[in-house]
C-alpha cells in the first residue's frame, strides 16, 4: 500500500514517528523525516538505511511552529519528490504536574507544539495533498478524549487536535483526501521514559490505568486502523475498551478516576 509513496513524518526521529517510519520504509516508502535536532534525524535516517538498504529516507530539521520555514521545507519535499502523498503529525510534547504549579508558559509550549506546530504543518502540506488525493494522520492520544490527573496542559492541546481533526475530516472529504485520528494511551517512548523519572504520583495510577503499551504495537495497531480506512484508530484492546466506556460511561470513568486519585492519598498520608 504504501510503496513509493512519499510520506512526510513529523517527529520522526525517535519514538512512535520513527517507529512508524521504521515499517513504512520496509514497506518502500520514500521518507522524509522531520524533526528539531538534526544529530537525532541524521542517525535515525542511517538506521533505517543500515536496516533496509534501498530506503529512501530524507530529513529536514525543523521547528514545525516556524510558519514561513515550514512552509518552504513541504514546498521543497514536494519539488524534491514531485509530490506528498502522506502526511503523519507525530510531533509533541508533554508536561505534567498539578494546574497550580505549572507555569503559564508550560500550556503555551504544549499548545504551541501539540496543536499549532501540527495545524502550521497541515496548511503547507495541504496543497501538494490536495495535489496527491493524499491522507493526512495526526497522532493525539488517549488524553484527547478524557481527562487525567496532572495532565492539564496536555489534555487541552490533545482535545483541541481531536476538535480540529474532526472539523478537517469533513471539509477534505470532498477533495479526496482521507484523515486519520489515532489517540493512543500511553507507550514507550523517550516522552514517556522523562515523564516517568518526575510524574506526580496520582497522574501515575490515574493514567496507567490502561497499561502501557510497547511503541511497536502502536505503530502496528495505527498502520492497521489506516489500512482499514478508519478515522479514528485507538491501538490496543485496553485503551479501545477505555475509550468506549469514556464516550458511553462517562459517569463511571469519572468516579473510576476518583477512586484510583483517592486511593493513592490515602496510601500516602
């Protein structure tokens, strides 16, 4: 499905965006590769060359809440390759911790990454998928569909990517273009290994909840769900179960959550 297509991975040099990116260079894609740290690009695309020889992977670095900059980087990959038949929003960042001690900057850094940096880089792809009749896949979370404890900043930028993805589906429908929404729970990834050394012990309980899953299974769960032509992809048989019990049980999930907040306090005084 996915040979010679070019794909454009934001995040894409580490966690679920190279995991991705991993699979679809087995498959034949021609990759591009965008991230921040060009050290950290360079050495996932030699991986991916190393492991699959004949892999086209490019990278450009880049911060994606750099409007003029992203937009001339997708103007060049579409030059470069002729096209962009996929775009993967995987970029992001997380900050936890109780809504008092946050700084103000901390929800603006979060916003700025997880919801503008994502919209900035769907406006300059969007002509050349336009162009492709391409899909666009924007990965947000678990934290998109339901509160957590400690994850305030994080929980506004996830439920702000899954209004605006909803909206987009709609009005790219008609110009043949198809989205895709994956809201994972947690997994694996560097994101999640900082989370883990500082996290309050409450977000713990509350978000382990859904147990986490490995970054492979993800990857594997999200290349199925956009096989399939699904708009929503939830990996994992917990975090599915999860997310129907959020939208059917919302009443339930929230005493759930309160009982699982509770009993660490307790445990704890």
């Amino acid at each position: 499905m996915f040979r010679d297509q070019v794909i454009v991975i934001t995040g894409g040099s580490s966690g679920l965006g190279l995991e991705l990116a991993r699979r679809l260079a087995a498959e034949g894609a021609r990759l591009v590769l965008i991230a921040r740290d060009r050290h950290k690009l360079e050495r996932a695309a030699q991986e991916l060359r190393t492991r699959h020889g004949a892999a086209h992977v490019g990278v450009e670095a880049l911060d994606v809440r750099d409007e003029a900059a992203t937009n001339a980087c997708m103007q060049r990959i579409a030059v470069a390759h002729g096209r962009i038949d996929v775009l993967v929003n995987s970029a992001g960042i997380l900050r936890e911790g109780h809504f008092e001690k946050l700084a103000l900057q901390d929800f603006r850094d979060v916003m700025e990454v997880n919801y503008f940096g994502l919209l900035i880089a769907t406006r300059a792809a969007l002509p050349h998928l336009r162009a492709s009749r391409g899909r666009l896949v924007n990965i947000a979370s678990m934290a998109g569909l339901t509160g957590a404890f400690g994850y305030t900043a994080y929980c506004a930028s996830k439920h702000a990517l899954v209004g605006l993805t909803e909206a987009l589906r709609y009005e790219l429908k008609p110009a043949g273009i198809k989205v895709h929404l994956a809201c994972p729970g947690e997994f694996d990834s560097p994101m999640v290994d900082e989370l883990d050394r500082h996290r309050t012990p409450e977000n713990r309980a509350h978000a382990l909840t859904i147990p986490k899953a490995t970054v492979a299974a993800v990857a594997d769960a999200t290349l199925a769900g956009i096989r399939a032509d699904r708009f929503l992809i939830v990996p994992g048989t917990a975090t599915r179960l999860a997310a129907l019990a959020v939208r059917h049980f919302p009443a339930l999930m929230r005493a759930l959550g309160d009982w699982t907040i509770r009993r660490v306090r307790e445990s704890r005084d």
